[in-house]
C-alpha cells in the first residue's frame, strides 16, 4: 500500500524546509534507510533518509522548492500503484520555488551623455558695449600697464586674452570682462555613454532567512551593552608554543579563550543564564556555541560541558565541528543548547568589534586578532602582545558590574595559561 512521506520536521525551530536535492527519481526502487533527497533546514542542509520500502512513485516538491513542515514529500508504494486518490485528498500548500532565477543581471542602458556642453554669453555680462576683440595673432603681448597690473592681481596669464584695444592692445576693460574658457569635453573628446549599472539577485535561503530573522530580533528586543577589555598575551604565547611540542597536540589561541570562558563562567554563573519572559534560568553547566563562518552564513556548533574538558579536547571537538559545518554534515542536535557564545576574527586581523547575542543566551565574546605593540611592564616601555576581547551583555540579566568581574577572572585565566591545567 502507498504511503504519504511528507516535509520533515528536522529541527526544532524548522517551520519549512527547501529540497536542496533529490538522490533518487521517480520509478526507483527504494529500501529501507536509503538517503530520498538533501533538506534545507533553518540552519543546515540534511540527509533524509526512507523508513520505508517500494517503488518512489511520485514527487511533490522539485529541486529548489519549499513548503512547509508535514506539506506533501513523496509517495513510496508498489510499482504500478494508482496513487491519484492519494495525492488529491493531500493539498500541498504553500511550496514554492526557491531556484527560479536565483541570479537575475538586469542591465538598464543610461543614454546621456558624459557631460554636457555649457556656453557661456561673455557678451552678456559686459556692462557696456565693446568693439569685438581681436585674437592677438603676433606672439607679442601688447597691453597696457593697468591691465597687466589688474591681470597679475586676478592671476590671469594676459597672453590668453582678446584685447579690444587698437591693434588688439589689452585694456582694462578686458580684463574685467575675461572669462577664462574651459574645453568642453565634447569639443576635445567625442562623446561617449556612460557605462551600464547591472546588479543580480540572489534568493535567500532559509539559514539567512533566520539568521535575519533571530539576530533582529536579539538585536531589538534585548538591550546590549558592551565591556572591553586588553589581554597581554605573552605567557599565552609561550604556553602554547610548549602545549603544541607535544606529539599529536594542536590548541589553537581559540581554544585557550574557549577553555578560559568555561572557567570563568563557573565562577560568574549569572553571565551563564539565559532570559525568558517568565524568568531568568541560571545554567550550572556551561556549554559553549564556537561561531563558525559558512558560505551561506553563520552557524554555531556546540561544545557540551566545555568546562568538564581539556584544552586539547576542546580543540579536537571544535576542529571536527568546524569541518561539519562548512561541510554541510552538522547536525541541529550539534547546534542547540548553548548557553555562551564566543566569536573569534582574529584571524582575519580585526582588533576588535562587538557581536549579537544569540538568544536566549545572555552574553557573546568578541575575540580580537594579537597585536604586536609598545606595552609597560614594571615602569618601562617594552615590545608586547595584546588581544582585545568584548563582551555583549544583556542588561535584563547581566549588570555591568557581573560583566566587568567575569572579563577580569578571564583575563587572570589567559594571562596565566597554567592555573587552567589545574
């Protein structure tokens, strides 16, 4: 008997889903576990596999389209099967195309001109009537004395004026009267059209879709504020130089900064909460989002207990994670249950900058790139290394004074690399 496979609901915020791609056509025979077609998800692209057996007799949603979460998928039944009743008494509502025209380049044609030509009256602006002047065809400038003097004044080369004079002698009323003559353009030049705008149109997908939709509303609803704080990052330096001679041992700097705010926040707990409308929850685990950049956005796998985990488990774990990302393998189950966030472009050479709390956490590290530059040490000006780091709070739960206690217990931590080995 045919059986309805409908738009999986493959996440918990998921709502609608995009058939990136069918592995399998019309007319196959499909088993058990075999992988139907690759979902587009709010946050990932997924795998869909088949719990059922038959023939692949009918697919609702082509390449590109989306509908909503339990919409008509597929029908999976005997070869052969009248399906027709089935798949009139199931309404598919609301798909709709997500690759038609995904790049669209309109090119709009400007005709004017480069510039256009502007003619100037001299004529006009003389106050009284004047004999017209004659081009000064001899070389020699004949002029007289005041105008030479009203010429050098007004920074006039008086060679380049008509006089009116006799015999083309430049007078003073010459001088008052010149306009200096600029070459338009299209007298030199011919004219040439301006170039064509052109632009294209990318739709979007559904991980931008929510990552708009999330961060505006984190952005607008809760009330950011920002701590700023510069880290000496010698001993760091030096620790992870002696870590990473280790066989089979890579930490990255993210690593340290990932491991020092799992620490800090089982000292600073109330930086470890998370805000809903009823209530404030406290978390007494710590689990760590690490920002990932992907092609088609931003997505934030989770590194569980981090504070429970060493420095090197922490970098295999966000190592293998990354990978998942960019890969498009990460799972939503990877990505839900954080309750800190931290967001490194350091690698990227950027100082510093502030970032969007990823609710309902309650606060988001922003991790500078080490900048190399003059420091005081012990009264006396020395070559050092610095990272600033910035942490977004949201005022509903986290004071300024909870902020600035947990950014110091970090600074102590990174700083001292050892007491985390402890």
């Amino acid at each position: 008997m045919a059986e309805i496979i409908t738009m999986p609901r493959l996440s918990d915020t998921m709502t609608e889903g995009v058939v990136a791609q069918w592995l399998k056509k019309v007319g196959d025979k499909i088993s058990e576990g075999d992988i139907l077609a690759e979902i587009e998800t709010d946050k990932a692209t997924m795998e869909f596999e088949s719990f059922n057996e038959g023939t692949l007799l009918f697919i609702g949603l082509k390449d590109g389209e989306s509908a909503p979460v339990d919409s008509l998928l597929a029908i999976i039944g005997e070869e052969g099967e009248d399906i027709d009743s089935l798949i009139k008494g199931f309404k598919v509502e609301g798909a709709k195309s997500n690759t038609s025209e995904p790049k669209k380049e309109t090119k709009v044609e400007n005709p004017a001109p480069l510039v256009k030509e502007t003619v100037v009256d001299i004529k006009a602006s003389a106050p009284f009537a004047a004999p017209a002047p004659l081009a000064n065809t001899t070389g020699r400038i004949v002029a007289s004395p005041l105008a030479k003097k009203i010429a050098e004044d007004k920074g006039i080369n008086i060679a380049n004026v008509p006089g009116s004079g006799e015999n083309g002698r430049v007078i003073k009323r010459d001088i008052e009267n010149y306009v200096p003559v600029v070459a338009s353009a299209t007298n030199s030049m011919p004219a040439i059209a301006l170039g064509e705008e052109s632009f294209e149109e990318i739709s979007n997908s559904q991980m931008r879709k929510t990552i708009a939709k999330r961060l505006g509303e984190s952005k607008f609803t809760a009330p950011h504020y920002y701590l700023m704080l510069e880290i000496h990052m010698d001993s760091a330096m030096e620790s992870r130089r002696v870590i990473n001679e280790l066989p089979d041992t890579k930490v990255s700097f993210n690593d340290m900064v990932v491991k020092a705010c799992a620490m800090a926040l089982k000292k600073h707990p109330q930086v470890n909460s998370q805000w809903f409308d009823d209530k404030i929850r406290i978390n007494h685990h710590v689990n760590i989002g690490v920002a990932v950049a992907v092609e088609d956005g931003l997505l934030v796998p989770v590194i569980p207990f981090t504070d429970q985990k060493s420095l090197t488990q922490i970098g295999v774990e966000v190592k293998d994670k990354a990978v998942k990302a960019k890969t498009k393998k990460l799972t939503p189950a990877e990505m839900q249950g954080s309750t800190f966030t931290v967001s490194n472009l350091g690698m990227f050479g950027i100082s510093e900058f502030t970032s969007i709390i990823n609710q309902p956490n309650s606060a988001i590290l922003s991790v500078g790139a080490i900048i190399q530059k003059p420091v005081v040490k012990n009264g006396e000006i020395v070559v050092g290394n610095t990272m600033k780091v910035t942490l977004a709070c949201d005022h509903r739960t986290v004071d300024g004074a909870t902020g600035a206690a947990f950014l110091q217990t970090l600074k102590n931590y990174i700083e001292n690399p050892v007491t985390m080995l402890a």
